[in-house]
C-alpha cells in the first residue's frame, strides 16, 4: 500500500491522518537516509494509532520513549539497520527541564501546561511534566528546551527558578493503584467498566455510548465489546483501569476478575 491508502485505512479522523503521516514521514527519512529520526511527541491515544499502522509495515526497527521507562507521552524513534535499540542516544532528541516554584505554592498540571503554551510552545513538543513537592520536572523535545529555558519564568501567579536537568535525573512518582478483586457476568465492556469504577451497569454503558470511554486509548462506544487480559480502560473524569488477570468462574457462574484502578 501507498502513503495516501495507509492512511486511508488506520487514521479514524482528520486529526489522526496529520499524526499518521508524520510518522510514515520520518520513517521515510530514516530508511532513506539510513539515520535515527523522531516523531514528536505523541500521545496514548496517538500512539495506540501508530501501531497498527507500523505493524502493517511489517514492524520497521523503531522505539517508543518519553525520557524515562513508563513515560506516557512518548516519541517515535525509527532506527536504521546499523543501530540497536539499546544503543540509541535519547539524548541526542529529548531534554528535561526542572522548575522550582515556591513551597507551598498550590502549582498544578494545568497551571505549568498553560504557562508552556504561553511562551508558544504546542504539545507536540513537550512530553510528561512530573509535579513533585516544590518543583516540576519537564520533558520536552531537545530543540524546545532552549525556549523553555529562557522564556518559561512564572506559572500562575509563581516565580519559577529553572535548570537543565539530565534525563537519567528525571524522578516520575510510582503509580498509585488500587486491586479490585470482583466478578462480572459477562465480560462486556460495560459490565468490566461498571466492576473497575463502581459504577451501575446503566450508568457505564451511558457513558460508554457517549463516548467517553476508551480501551487501550482507542475511543470505543461499543459497549458489547469484550473485554480482554491486559486491557487499559479509560473515562473521561474518572481515570483508568487495567484488566490485570481474568480468572475462572465463580459458584455461581460468574467470571472472576483482578482489576488495578489508577487513583
């Protein structure tokens, strides 16, 4: 398949078709020129559509990263055929920057994205941003963290003091999570929603069928949908979920579940 049918067949909108066809821009340039190149950064849902489309491509040499295992906003990284994984130099394409802020100041996620955008900065160019006590860790792209440096001074109403900082220093909070040990009757994306957020079984698929719910970072309205081991649900304003492990059935015929519930 050509370029244009690519994208055709895995982009879902408009927006993910410009997403897409950057990504099959730098793996273009790399195999070409037969030289590491980086996506910007994508998000969950945006990598979630990436995946499809590279394993089509029968799975080119590549690397998803953000800075540190874990991250959640990652780039793409297509390597040429002289260079492993493991070898590749995250340093070369991402940087991270600390800001300080004044103890006790009440700095949010929100406050230091809107300060970022502030000084011209779109999300494509920056990854994860770690609040910590005190302080706030900024990945972003190597060629943005000039900017950030010398122009990002105040978050809300908060002086910042800012500093390079190397990737291997970056310090991302453990997840906090929460085991739910249920049943459900059936392994529907409703009912496993309903189990995982505590919610009616009326009210999740409402919410499933408004749109609001994604599995594995793909927006499903298909409440019908089966639910599988190792699953990632998400809701818009309730958070996420992971199908740990599906168990056998209960007694009375029900079928056993471990979910972790991110909190």
């Amino acid at each position: 398949m050509n370029k244009t049918q690519l994208l055709d067949r895995f982009a879902q909108d408009g927006e993910e078709r410009v997403v897409l066809a950057r990504v099959l821009d730098q793996l273009d340039r790399s195999q070409r020129r037969s030289i590491p190149c980086v996506t910007q950064f994508l998000s969950p849902a945006q990598r979630a559509a990436a995946e499809p489309l590279l394993a089509a491509l029968g799975h080119p040499s590549h690397r998803f990263f953000g800075g540190y295992e874990g991250a959640e906003r990652t780039v793409c990284v297509f390597l040429p055929p002289w260079l492993e994984k493991e070898d590749w130099d995250a340093d070369e394409e991402l940087a991270a920057v600390e800001a300080a802020f004044p103890s006790g100041a009440q700095l949010t996620h929100r406050d230091l994205l809107g300060a970022l955008m502030g000084i011209g900065l779109t999300r494509e160019k920056l990854g994860d941003i770690l609040m910590l006590d005190g302080r706030a860790q900024i990945v972003a792209l190597k060629q943005a963290a000039p900017i950030l440096l010398s122009q990002l001074d105040q978050a809300g109403r908060y002086r910042l003091r800012l500093r390079p900082l190397p990737l291997g220093q970056l310090s991302p909070a453990p997840a906090q999570v929460r085991l739910i040990h249920d049943t459900v009757a059936t392994l529907r994306l409703d009912a496993v929603l309903a189990c995982g957020f505590s919610l009616a079984r009326g009210k999740a698929a409402q919410l499933v069928a408004a749109g609001k719910v994604s599995v594995n970072h793909r927006e499903c309205a298909k409440g019908d949908r089966l639910v599988a081991q190792g699953d990632v649900l998400t809701c818009r304003g309730l958070g996420k979920c992971v199908v740990k492990t599906i168990g056998g059935q209960s007694r009375k015929g029900r079928v056993i579940l471990e979910l972790e519930r991110y909190v």
